[in-house]
C-alpha cells in the first residue's frame, strides 16, 4: 500500500505541478475573456433562472439539475478538504480557491452549455456530458469511451470513497463507532437509492442539499459574527499567505497554490466534465439557461460554502499546531467557537454533505455507462462496485484515498479542458443567441439552425420539443 501510494503521489506532482494547474488557469483566463465576463455581467440572471420551471414533464427541472450537481459538488471538499488544504498549505491556500472558482464558473458555463447542446432523449429524460459531446460534436466516440471510463472511475468509485472515508473518520472521531460498522449503514441506505433510478436520486438530493447547506452557513455566520472584529485580518492572512508575504504552513506560495486549487477542483469541479451530466438532465428552453445555472453553483460550493469552512478554521487558529488534519481539523475548530457540541454537528452535517455526494457520484458514473451502450447486467455490477468502494473508503488509509482521487482528476480534467477549448467557439455563439434575445425581452429559445452548420444537437433541431 506505501508502494502504490509513492507512486500515485509521484504522478499527482507531475500532473499537477506541470500541466494542471497552468492549463486551468489559462482555460479560465481565456474563456472569461471569451464570453466578456459572464460570471459578472449575468451573474444576477443566474439566480433567476435557477428557479425557472421546466418546458414539459419531461427531463428535470434546473433547480432540479442545480442539486443532482450541487450533490457531488457539495461534500468532503468543503469540509475536510478546505481543512487538507489549510493544514498543509496555510490560509494562503484559500485564496487560491477562490481565484479557480471565480476564473472556473467560466470555464463551468462553457462545459454545461455544450452538454445541453449536445444532450440526447432518453424515454422521458435526456443525458449527456463530456463523452457525448466528444462524439456528436467531435465525431470521436472512442474518445468519448475513454472519458466515460474515466469519469465512471473516478466519481463512482474513488470519490464515493473518498465521501464514506470522510464519514467513517468523523463518526469514528466523535461517536467511536467502528468503520465497518459505518460502512456497512452507508452501503445499506446507498442501496435503497441507486436501485430506485434517477427519479429517486432527484427527490433525495433536492431534499437533502438545500436544507444541509443553509443549516451549515448559518453555523458559520454565528461564528463570523462572534468573531466579526477579527474578519480584516483573516482575510489580510490569506492575501499574504497567498503570495508568501507570510511563512505560510506548507511553504509558501507553491504549497498554498497548490493545494488551493487541487482542493478548489475537488470541491467545485469546475472544467472536469462532471457537472455537465447533471446539466444535461434539465429540461430548459436555451442551453445558455444551465451554462449560468451551473455556473452559479461554483460559486455556492466554493464562494459560499468552502469559504464558510475555512473562515471557522482560521478564527480557530488550530491549524498552525499540525496536529490535526482533515475533518478532525474541522471539527476541533468548530469547537473553538461553539463548545462541545460542535463535533456532533459537524459529523452530521459531513455525513449529510458526503451522502449526498454518494448519490451524486453515482448518478454520473450510470449516464456514463449508458453512454458507453454496455448490457443492462454492467450497470447491476456497476451498482454493486459502487457499494463496495462505499464499503472499502470507510474502511481504508485517508491518505492513499485522497491521492487516487487527486490522480484520477487530474486526468479526466485534462481531457476535458482540451475538447471544450476546441468546441468553445459553440458555446460562444450559444450565449450571444441567449443575450442577444435577452435584450429583445422574450424568453431565450434556442434552435439548432440558430447556428449556421451546427451539427448533432438532435434536441435542437427543427421546434423545440422538449
């Protein structure tokens, strides 16, 4: 296990440190320039057409689609990944976050635009996502398969791992229940779900999602407000540490940026292709709709929530002794501020935020196996892996967890990052058909023959008949 975990470290440093972190950077960057500040400029119309009904009874809605991705988004990364990253990075780290969200909820409309465009019809559903657009848009199908493997691995499998493992330490830390003993309740509860299709993961996640994340922000605005004098020069902390203008836990500004923004993907997932098979579920009249939708819900995760996280930890001031790591971390620090009944709150609220990530996780991984046209019995073994990683996380060494779900990221990042630089020119002629209507005052509806020699957006074609 040391061996394996040695050597998925050693190709996380090479991903990361020499390709990753420049490419997000310069795709955020370019595509924020591209489509003239989006994130600013439409910022306002994003909430607006989160709550916007749904054309007919088919597919989900956006609020719908907004929390089957808020699910995956929102979980361990915004509560023990904020605290991986501060622990060893410093605060500056969190800066780092922020910047990747901001520049990414770009690179996130982009993503989710083209998985609108390019979804197709499934009986009374649609589903698409970077292994569709790949194929229909890139005629590439065997591109496609890779990235659908890719993702299949990576969310359904190593981040489901990643979530229980979370779970597991936070139970076992406050509760001292046996892993296993965890392992098995999640395995149990997962089961009931995942067997009931997505009709059942939608009513669990926006059940779950919103009533989880408005509970834990209003946690943490006690805290800001107990510690409100104290704000300026937290945030002071983490401009400096950012820059190494301050000895920062980790080493300076490589650790801080490092660990920023691979926490800040982890957590956002802005540019890695997981959040357009969510947005390509919801039935919208213009795809440029779910590109702001889910553009939007990278600021949630990270501007909200992850910075609720880390606000906790560095009023705490635990983070500096290194004794503590992870949710541990998180849990101590929330103690700092409210007492002795902060640990029990924080396990529930993880377990919650992590569940909910489960279900998400898995939902990618199955529209990804349909994509791929497998035999029905692959997706019952692919239901039955899932438990058993969900099993296997609970039980298993947070470090090499942590590591495989950085590598398998990484990777899917990369492949994604470089189609939707490619198909970007499509997505851009989406969002000024969007504005252009906009200023018109009419409800944006979009048609393929909107764009001259647009191909395989079936689902566009001709009237709209969502």
């Amino acid at each position: 296990m040391d061996a394996l975990n040695w050597l998925v470290g050693l190709a996380n440093d090479f991903i990361w440190t020499y390709i990753l972190i420049g490419l997000l950077l310069v795709v955020g960057v370019y595509f924020t320039v591209r489509t003239k500040f989006v994130q600013v400029r439409l910022f306002k119309e994003m909430f607006r057409l989160v709550f916007e009904k749904k054309e007919s009874n088919d597919g989900v809605s956006p609020f719908q689609a907004f929390t089957i991705s808020a699910a995956s988004r929102v979980g361990t990364g915004n509560v023990a990944g904020v605290a991986l990253a501060i622990g060893i990075g410093g605060p500056g780290a969190v800066f780092w976050m922020w910047v990747i969200a901001i520049i990414g909820m770009a690179t996130a409309f982009i993503e989710s635009t083209l998985a609108q465009v390019y979804k197709v019809k499934d009986g009374d559903t649609f589903r698409g996502g970077p292994a569709y657009y790949m194929e229909k848009a890139l005629g590439f199908r065997k591109l496609g398969i890779v990235f659908a493997i890719l993702l299949t691995f990576c969310f359904g499998f190593i981040f489901n791992a990643v979530q229980s493992n979370t779970i597991s330490q936070s139970f076992a830390d406050v509760f001292g229940i046996t892993d296993w003993i965890i392992g098995l309740v999640l395995v149990l509860v997962t089961a009931v779900i995942i067997f009931g299709g997505v009709k059942r993961i939608v009513k669990v996640t926006e059940l779950i999602v919103p009533i989880m994340a408005v509970f834990y922000l209003l946690v943490a605005a006690y805290v800001v407000i107990m510690n409100i004098s104290d704000i300026p020069a937290v945030f002071n902390l983490i401009v400096a540490d950012a820059f190494g203008l301050k000895e920062a836990v980790g080493g300076g500004i490589g650790a801080a940026m490092m660990q920023g923004i691979r926490r800040g993907l982890f957590s956002n997932e802005a540019g890695m292709g997981s959040v357009p098979n969510a947005a390509a579920t919801a039935n919208v009249s213009h795809p440029a709709k779910q590109g702001l939708v889910q553009s939007l819900g990278v600021f949630f995760d990270t501007i909200m929530i992850c910075s609720a996280t880390a606000f906790i930890i560095i009023l705490g001031g635990l983070y500096a002794t290194g004794e503590q790591d992870g949710i541990i971390l998180t849990q101590a620090s929330m103690a700092v501020h409210v007492g002795a009944w902060a640990p029990y709150f924080v396990a529930i609220a993880i377990f919650f935020f992590a569940f909910s990530s489960i279900i998400g996780n898995y939902y990618y991984g199955e529209t990804n196996i349909e994509f791929i046209g497998a035999h029905k019995s692959w997706m019952t073994a692919y239901r039955f892996l899932v438990l058993a990683m969900v099993m296997f996380g609970a039980m298993a060494k947070v470090n090499i967890v942590w590591n495989m779900a950085d590598l398998f990221m990484g990777l899917m990042a990369i492949l994604n990052l470089v189609v939707i630089i490619i198909l970007g020119k499509v997505a851009f002629k989406v969002l000024d058909d969007f504005t252009m209507q906009r200023k018109q005052g009419v409800n944006p509806v979009f048609k393929a023959k909107s764009i001259p020699g647009l191909k395989g957006a079936e689902c566009w074609e001709e009237e709209h008949k969502n």
